[in-house]
C-alpha cells in the first residue's frame, strides 16, 4: 500500500525562474542535496529535474518538473522551468500557482534580458515575493558579487518589488551539489530566507473546489488521473465534481487523491494533487479544464476585462492592437483564442484599457481571475477579467 501524506506543517508552492544558464536547474538539485541531508528530502539529481521523466515514460507534454522538500517549518513544492518558453507559458499562465519564486541571477552575468521579463510577468500574475539566489558566487570575487546585487534590487524595485528589503543570497548551486561545506550553508541560509520571507499565504479553504487541470495521465488498471494545484477549497475521496471547459461538462466521482506518490485524506488549496476520477476516459479531459464542486463554476465566451499592453522595452508590441485583434488568452492552465473589441477603436503599448473579449470556445470564468495575452510565442499584455456574460 502507498504510504499517506501526514499534514504536519504548511505547504507552500515555489518555484525558480531567471535567465537560461543562470542555475536554476543546478539549485534545484542542490537544494535537495543539502535537505536530503537533513532528513527534509529526498535527493533529485540535475539529469532527473532537467529531463522531466514523466514526458519520456508516458509520452505525455510535462514541462514543469516538480520537486518536493522540507525545511524544519515548512512543506515546498517546487517547480523547476526547463526553458523559458516553459516558464513564460506554464507558470505566468497561473498553473504553477507560486506563493513565491526563487530569482536565480548569475554573479558572472548579472540581469539579463529573460531575468527582467521573468520579474516583469512574476509581478504582473501576483507573485507577491521573490527571494534572489545570487548565484555561481563561487567564481564572482566580492566586488562583482555587490554590483550584481546593486543591479538585481533595482530591477526588484523598478518592478514593484521591495528592492530594498528583498533577501539576496550569494550561493553556488553548483558547489553545494558537490558537497562543499560553505555553499551547502548558503544553499540552507537561501532556504532559511525563504521560510522567513514569504509568508503562507491564505488559502480559500472554505470556498467551493476548484482545480485547474494541469496533466492528464492513465495509470493502468485504475483509471484516468489529472494533475494539478488545487486552487481554492477541498476535496476528499468519494467527493462528486464537474470537469469542464471547452465544450465538455461531466460529472465524476473522485476516487483517489495523492500527492508525491502518497495517498492523502484531503487536499486542500495550495496542494499539488493528482486526482483519480472514476469513469472518466483519457480523451474526455484535458490542460486548460477545471475540476471543480459541481455547480459552482459555469463557463463563458464572452467578458469584459482591463487590460496592460505591455510597452516595447517589456517584450510588448511595437505596434497599436485594433478592434478585430484575434490574440492567444491564457487563462489558468489553458489558452483560447479571443476575439477583441476595444470602447475607442485601438490601443497603444504602454497602454492600460478596458477591452470586450469572445473566446473561440467557453472556459470557466469569473471576475478576478488573471490571464495573460499571447501572439506569436510572446506576452504582449496581461489582464483581469471585470464581468462575464453569457
Ligand atoms: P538553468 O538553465 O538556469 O537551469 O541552468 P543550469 O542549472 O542548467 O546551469 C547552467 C550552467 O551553469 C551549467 O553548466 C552549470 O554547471 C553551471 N552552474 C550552475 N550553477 C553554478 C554555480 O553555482 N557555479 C558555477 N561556477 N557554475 C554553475
Ligand atoms: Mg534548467
């Protein structure tokens, strides 16, 4: 039988986002090196984080590699992006669902292009704190080491972070990976910064299920299984749910819950879950549905909804979007694409506009909930949705 998950300390869900080749991968290994050897986790090598082995064995598109941890006062689960287009599509989209991200800067290279835009779009889909791990520090001499820390506090700030305020780590992921006893302290003083810096948010327990799906697997012999962050209330075995979105509405029975491979009572928001759903065919769901507590979500095609184009120097458009405009929405785990009708006819980037949107097909909405705007293969805009009709 699978061991169960014992609820003995908050779980929060954070993850490493930085320029490609800073050492987000290297830290993620190294993290759970220096916990394993504390009794905190179990060690997940670099090739195990970087190969995502779920894609490779179930021939399923997983890009996000999670890894689970323990500090003395907390739960993590972390997501590790292999590349940015991974991290701008999965975790800006909302599915990673992070209470706080790690930045993980290169002292050698300092803030480079995809640094600033992961900060820029962490800010911007409500990512409230980021703990910076001032990385390769092992091959920086000190006075680069301040330069760098310089430069990342003001991005930090000029981003609508506490740059001030905010913890910067000098690590070597790499060094600590290897053993050595002053960047395995780092490696623990980074971990250390973000126990104490990011606080447990507050979760909408209370509120009825909600679960965006994120994988959907078959385990053989027991049924479909779909994969996610529970996003606001409860669920238990024996719990019924809808799934819907894009032309699908069922209604199922939840007949397993796990997490990391071990079976829990109840998972709340905030967990990483895998639910088993009884009757429910592989083909029937997919990424960008919700689970959620029957009848207490409907979708839509249409909404209203305020809008930041973002400006050139943020990775934005040069040019201004019209009425007509048929761009890519991101909104929880899925993307649609929507039609746009703007009050004055255009909009410039830069600019900040209230926009009337008709998705291509009907998702789950409601006022409140972020998404952001794609073309191409990049953010141009990022927004809330006002009113929904229809
Ligand atoms: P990612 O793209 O951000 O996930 O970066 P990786 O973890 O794949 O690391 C990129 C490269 O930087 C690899 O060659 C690592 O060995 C190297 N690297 C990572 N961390 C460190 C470090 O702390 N010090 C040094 N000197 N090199 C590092
Ligand atoms: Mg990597």
């Amino acid at each position: 039988a699978k061991q169960a998950y014992v609820r003995t300390k908050p779980h929060l869900n954070i993850g490493t986002m930085g320029h490609v080749d800073h050492g987000k991968t290297t830290l993620t290994a190294a993290i759970t090196k220096v916990l394993a050897e504390r009794g905190g986790s179990a060690f997940t090598p670099f090739d195990k984080i970087d190969r995502a082995p779920e894609e490779i064995e179930r021939g399923i598109t997983i890009n996000i590699a999670h890894v689970e941890y323990e500090t003395a006062t907390r739960h993590y689960a972390h997501v590790d992006m292999p590349g940015h287009a991974d991290f701008v599509k999965n975790m800006i989209t909302g599915a990673a669902q992070l209470d706080g991200a790690i930045l993980v800067i290169s002292a050698l290279d300092g803030v480079m292009p995809q640094t600033s835009e992961h900060v820029l779009l962490a800010k911007q889909i409500g990512v409230r704190h980021i703990v910076v791990a001032l990385n390769k520090a092992d091959a920086a001499d000190a006075e680069l080491l301040e330069l760098v820390e310089l430069e990342v506090r003001d991005l930090l700030s000029a981003n609508g972070y506490d740059g001030a305020e905010v913890p910067v780590i000098p690590v070597s992921g790499l060094r600590a990976l290897d053993g050595d006893p002053h960047w395995s302290a780092q490696a623990l003083a980074l971990l250390d910064a973000v126990d104490e810096y990011i606080p447990v948010p507050v979760r909408y327990t209370d509120a009825p299920f909600l679960m965006p799906v994120e994988n959907v697997l078959t385990i053989t012999g027991r049924g479909t299984v779909v994969t996610g962050a529970v996003e606001r209330g409860m669920v238990r075995m024996g719990d019924k749910v809808t799934v819907l979105g894009f032309d699908t509405t069922l209604e199922s029975v939840v007949t397993g819950v796990e997490t990391f491979g071990r079976t829990m009572e109840s998972a709340e928001a905030g967990d990483n879950v895998a639910l088993l759903l009884r009757g429910v065919q592989r083909g029937q769901v997919r990424r960008g549905q919700v689970v959620a507590a029957v009848g207490s979500i409907a979708v839509h095609r249409a909404f209203t909804a305020r809008v930041h184009l973002l400006s050139h120097a943020q990775g934005g458009r040069r040019t201004p979007i019209t009425t007509g405009y048929r761009p890519q929405f991101y909104l929880r785990t899925g993307d649609v694409v929507g039609d746009v009708v703007l009050p004055e006819g255009r909009a410039m980037p830069g600019d900040t506009v209230d926009m009337t949107v008709t998705l291509g097909s009907p998702v789950p909405l409601e006022p409140g909930l972020g998404f952001a705007v794609r073309e191409g293969g990049r953010t141009v805009a990022a927004g809330t949705v006002l009113t929904v009709d229809d």
